[in-house]
C-alpha cells in the first residue's frame, strides 16, 4: 500500500526531524545566545519534552505499521528492535532522567557541589541515550522501516 509507505516516511520526518532540530539546532543556539544558562535549559528540556511526545506518537504507529508488515516474524526484522529500541530510550530519558534533572536544577546547581556532579553524569547519559536515538532514527529514515515489498510496495523486476 502506497498510503502506509507515505504515512511511514512523514512519520519518520516528523520524529527524526525534530530530534535533530532540537537537539542539534535548537538546544545549543539556546545557550550560545541567552545569557541566562538556567533559562536556556529550562527552556531546552520543554523542547526535548516536546521531541519525546511527538516520539512517543510517531514511533507508536511506526512501530504498529512495522509489526503489521513483518506479521509473525515481527522478532526478526531489526527494524523492529530498532523502533522498541528508540521508544524505550525516549521512555527512559522523558520518565526517568528528565524528572529527576529538573528536580536538581530546581534545587540550584552550584559547581563543584554534589548536586551539580549528580546532574552533570545525568546530561551525559541523556546526551548519549539521544545520540544513539538520532543515529538509529537516521538509519530508519535511510533504510525505512518496512523492508521493500513488505508494505505492499512491489519490488523492482529483475530483468535478466
């Protein structure tokens, strides 16, 4: 079905889009042009929270359209994992990490305060879980989600 491929591709451009856009556009504008450093990160982790969102709808119905078109052998297909992967990871960072970020810059982070290391490692591993979700979300968008034919897009005939 051609509407399931367009319907995969506006998906992916949406979430992938937006990751990039505010992780690597967006955030670090913020700080390089307000003065404010807690303004800037508050107003980042409203993005990022926003980019977690439209994840969670986005890669919700990716992931119900990639399991419908691999059928049984849904296990199989890395696309799949890759889609439960990226979901998970946005579940960690927007319910986990976030939550407990804001509490501590909430708190004040004064550096060289255990308060400020704490939140310091939390960014890295926020950093890095959003490195790993923009990267695999680039290769989706290379590859897709559904492999050629799966969604009822028909293969190119092998002439000999």
């Amino acid at each position: 079905m051609r509407l399931m491929l367009v319907s995969e591709r506006v998906l992916l451009t949406l979430w992938v889009g937006s990751m990039w856009a505010v992780g690597y556009l967006a955030a670090p504008t913020l700080f390089n042009v307000l003065d404010d450093r807690r303004l800037a990160g508050t107003v980042a982790g409203h993005l990022f929270g926003a980019v977690s969102h439209i994840g969670f709808v986005a890669g919700g119905l990716l992931l119900l359209g990639a399991l419908y078109a691999a059928g049984r052998c849904w296990y199989k297909r890395w696309r799949v994992w890759g889609l439960i992967a990226m979901l998970a990871v946005t579940a960690v960072g927007e319910f986990l990490l976030r939550p407990e970020m804001t509490v501590l810059r909430d708190a004040g982070l004064v550096e060289g305060t255990e308060t400020a290391a704490r939140f310091a490692y939390l960014h890295g591993l926020s950093s890095a879980l959003f490195l790993f979700n923009s990267l695999m979300g680039l290769i989706l968008v290379m590859f897709g989600v559904a492999p050629k034919g799966d969604a009822g897009v028909p293969q190119t005939p092998q002439w000999r």
